[in-house]
C-alpha cells in the first residue's frame, strides 16, 4: 500500500495541478507540500502544523482526511 505522500501526489498529479496552483489556494508553501509528498516530516515546522497541513491539503486534493 502507498503511502500518503504517495496519495497526495497522485491526487495532485490527478488534478494536473502544480505546487504552484496548491499553494495559492491553501496557503501551504511549496516547500512544505513537496515534504508532505516526499514523506520528509523533519523539513516541517512541527507535529502540530503537519497534522493541520495534512488534513487542510487532503481536503482541498478530495481525499479524506
């Protein structure tokens, strides 16, 4: 089974968009959604901020949170 970086990026590659088009959106800079994707939870300011980005870039891709 994938795991959720990998769901992200294909529910995003999915939808055509760029990083660019998400973080206009959402409000998430690219750096943090190319770390959520990549799996790299180090690179993201802490355990709080990367449940809240998990959840607000799941929702907007139509995932379930």
């Amino acid at each position: 089974m994938a795991g959720e970086g990998a769901i992200l990026q294909q529910a995003r590659e999915e939808k055509g968009w760029s990083y660019k088009d998400v973080e206009s959106v959402i409000k998430i800079r690219i750096r943090y959604l190319e770390a959520l994707e990549n799996e790299e939870y180090d690179v993201l300011p802490g355990a709080t901020y990367t449940k809240g980005f998990l959840r607000s870039y799941a929702k907007y891709l139509g995932l379930d949170p």
